[in-house]
C-alpha cells in the first residue's frame, strides 16, 4: 500500500515507481483546491470507476482474474510464462500479479475516499450527492470485499491519503474490514436507487453484493450469528425487484452484445473496440481458441493464454446448454475444416465464448469488447439456495432457487428444450451443499467466483490435490501473500502465516 501511495501522490499511478522511490518527494497537491462543484464531484466518483480498470492493465478485468482462475481448478496459462506459478502453486510473496492486485486495490479504495471525503463539503443538489457519496461506498465495499477474501486482514484506510504519514499502518482485524464493508453497503442500499446509469451501482447491486458479503463471513474467522439467514433475506429483496430478472436464455445473461440486461447486477465496462486508449478487457482475447476462425474472414484467433482445465471442463455434462455457451470446443481452421479443441494449437478447451462479442464483424471487437460481470441474478439464486440450506437443510424454497437455474438451462434458448439438467430432490444437507456447489461451476464458470467458492467452502486444497497431486498447494494458499514490497516499506505491516 505504501508503494502505491508514493505513487498516487507523486501523481504518476500506473507508472513506474522506481525512479520516484530514489528521491524525497517536496510537496504534494493542495486538495482544498479541488471539489468545489458539483462537476467536480462526478469527475471523482468517475476516477473511483475508472480505478477498477485503466487501459489493458484492468484490476478487475486481468489481474485479479490472473490470481483467482490460474490459482484455482478453473483455468491455466499455457503460454504466459509469468503467470505459471500462480497455476502451478508456486508463486512467493513478490510475485508481481499479487503486487498489481494489492497496488490496484488500494488505488481504487483511495479515489472512493476522495469521493467520500471531499463531495460531502461541496454545494451541490442534495439527492446528487446523496447518489455519488453511495456509489462510492459501494466501490469501497466491493474493493475492500475482494481485498479481505484474497488477504485476510488489511490495513483500513477510510480517509483520503494525501502524505506519507498516513500510509504506515498496521493491519485490521478481518472482522472490522467486514464490518466495514457492511456498513458501507448497508448505506449504499439504503441511498441507490432501484435504476441507475449503465456500468454504475443500484440498489439492487448493493444488496446482492452485501449478501454475498455475508454468505462469505458466515464460513470465516469473523463470522457472526444470522450471517446466513441475512444472506438469505436479501438475496430475496433482490429477487423480488422489478428490475431484475433470471434470462430465459443462459446465453443472453453475458456477452459484450447482451450488456447490461436484466439478470445483470453490476459490471464494469469495456470499450466496443480495441483502441489506443480507454478501458478494454483480455479475457476474450487471451481466452480465444488458437488456430481458430472466431470471426469468418478475419485472421485466426492467437489467444490461448487463458485456457481451461480438461478436469474442470469435464464437469459439464454434454447436453448441458451451458457447455456450449461457455466453451469453444470446435470451429473452423484456415482452411475451413472444423477442428476440436484438441486439434488446437494450444490444446485446451477455450472459455471465451462469455467474452466475445458474437455479433462483431472484425476480430478485435470480438476479442476485446466484452464487459466483465461481477454480479448477476443467477449468484443470486444460488446464494439463497446456498444460504437456505445451510440454515435448516434443503427446504422447498432452496429447491425453488436451483432448480429454476437448471430449469433455465433445460429451455436452452427456446427451442428444442433439453431433459438435462434435471431438477434436484431428495438430497442430504451435505449433498445438497455439495449440488450446489457444482451448480455454481457449471453456472457461474469463469465469472470469477470459483476460487472465492473453493476457499470460502476449505476444499481448495483437496481440489487442487486431485487433479494436480504434485503441486505444493497447502492451506497458506486460502490467503495470497501480502507483497514483499509493502511488508519491507511499511514496518508495522506483518505478513501472512507461512509466507
């Protein structure tokens, strides 16, 4: 965090910081001299956006996706040399992924304590501000939310940095981070409203993003009595809003041409095309199918950076709709003859089909226009499912929630419906803890929720175990190390067990 701040107050983030750690900074910029108005309150709530993603060098967008696919049973790297020993469990503490997602972070949670912190003062249209100062703790909530699952405890800065002396602190408990959290969403759901402007927070993002805040704490270190009934409870204000609603076609719930639909909760936006400058997403580019016409008539797709485990593919059944919307598995060579994802010149099976803009006519607007979803109906659902059970075992209500997701996937897009998946009955608490589980795989793949799942549930390891059993995973990986950089700068920082 020190690092990054040094890097924020001299005013070059996402630049290099070496030369700048050389010298002894003079000054900094007066802040009173900013935020007067109320245009300047949306240029800083549009900096706490534009901190989730800058460019291609994306917090929520690439890297963090690079720690929580590589370093679960999702997905592996292939080509990226540098990203191997995240997959391979054999990262260390300065491992420069880990250090990009704790700089990014904090970058990002410091432009929400400037929107905090400086719009309060400001005259300006009370319900305005009342918006921006919510949207801002949502992002707070959400960066922190990712912080306190990949790390554990965090130092909690709640006020806008603008010297050095206020970066040197000692970390939070993970229980206040989430208290925190918590009442920093619990402020944003009672302010938002139900409809908002696309790619920015609503209400109902806000409550669905504090039920799976709960959902998580109820299996931690810091959980609290009624953590799953609140989970629970909201996941069901959510459902019941008018604004939101499970697709009929799972297809249309992601893709960059199906934006911003009704199942969607919050997602953070990439551009339409790849251009010099802007936010755009790799994860359909770098996910393509190698050696594969994606778009016909444009050149073959060169991606294969990010390719998905055979054993978590696997765990889609053929005649699961979801399988196809979700995979590339075969397609057209440059010679026009179909191929199969073993035929590929990176042998595994591409997930980019969530990615992709099917509609484009040219390559890189297919390859890097897609939005990334953080949350969507369908976690929803399942969350509740999840919850229910884990309250009284599997009632008729938690049956209503899975099935209807497995219910959605039979009606494929409307025509020829499929017998598979059927609906579940009968089942064990554990057993349907486990169905449900699996439903989030074949659900939610590559949305970037299966490590959160793996961790928060402890069978990261026994996952990793038996499909890799000589990787060194251990349980010091339910937590990424805190960055060699940060523990060295800042001395009151101390580094996570076996690190």
């Amino acid at each position: 965090m020190k690092h990054i701040f040094l890097c924020i107050l001299a005013g070059v983030l996402f630049t290099s910081c070496s030369k700048f750690l050389e010298e002894e900074p003079q000054s900094f910029l007066a802040p009173e001299n900013y935020y007067k108005t109320a245009e300047d309150a949306f240029i800083a709530l549009t900096g706490a956006y534009d901190a989730l993603g800058s460019n291609s060098e994306t917090f929520i967008a690439r890297r963090l996706q690079y720690l929580t696919w590589y370093a679960s049973d999702e997905a592996l790297a292939p080509t990226l040399t540098a990203q191997k020993p995240l997959d391979e469990f054999s990262y260390v503490s300065d491992n420069d992924d880990v250090s990009r997602v704790w700089n990014n972070m904090y970058a990002a949670i410091n432009a929400t304590n400037i929107v905090i912190n400086r719009v309060a003062g400001i005259t300006m249209n009370d319900s305005l501000k009342s918006q921006y100062l919510a949207e801002a703790r949502f992002l707070r909530a959400m960066n922190y939310f990712y912080g306190v699952r990949l790390w554990g405890d965090l130092p909690l800065v709640t006020i806008e940095v603008t010297s050095l002396s206020e970066v040197d602190i000692a970390r939070s408990p993970a229980a206040d981070v989430y208290g925190q959290i918590i009442e920093d969403l619990n402020y944003a759901a009672e302010r938002l409203a139900p409809t908002n402007q696309n790619g920015r927070a609503r209400k109902g993002a806000a409550k669905a993003l504090l039920a799976k805040v709960y959902l998580t704490r109820a299996s931690s270190v810091a959980a609290q009595a009624g953590d799953y009934q609140k989970c629970a409870d909201l996941c069901s204000e959510v459902i019941v809003m008018p604004q939101h609603t499970l697709l009929p076609d799972y297809e249309k719930a992601t893709g960059a041409e199906d934006e911003f639909n009704r199942e969607s909760l919050f997602e953070w936006q990439g551009d339409r095309v790849l251009i010099s400058s802007g936010e755009h997403s790799i994860l359909g580019a770098f996910s393509l199918p190698r050696g594969m016409f994606v778009v016909p008539g444009q050149a073959a797709s060169d991606g294969g950076s990010i390719a998905a485990e055979v054993d978590y593919f696997n765990k889609y059944p053929d005649g699961d709709y979801r399988k196809q919307c979700t995979f590339y598995t075969s397609g057209p060579d440059k010679n026009g003859n179909t191929i199969t994802w073993q035929q590929l010149a990176v042998p595994y099976p591409s997930p980019a089909r969530k990615y992709i803009n099917k509609n484009a006519s040219t390559r890189d607007a297919a390859a890097f226009s897609g939005n990334f979803v953080v949350l969507r109906m369908a976690d929803v659902y399942l969350m509740r499912a999840e919850a229910l059970n884990e309250i009284s075992g599997p009632t008729a209500d938690a049956y209503t929630m899975i099935n209807a997701i497995r219910a959605r996937a039979r009606n494929r897009d409307g025509v020829n419906p499929s017998a598979i998946p059927a609906d579940l009955e009968g089942l064990s608490k554990e057993s349907f803890r486990d169905a449900v589980l699996n439903e989030r795989v074949l659900e939610l793949g590559f949305e970037g929720h299966r490590w959160f799942d793996l961790v928060r549930t402890k069978r990261l390891v026994q996952t990793i175990k038996a499909i890799h059993p000589t990787y060194p995973v251990s349980d010091k990986h339910l937590l990424f190390p805190i960055p060699a950089n940060e523990v060295k700068l800042n001395p009151k920082i101390k580094q996570n067990p076996e690190w």
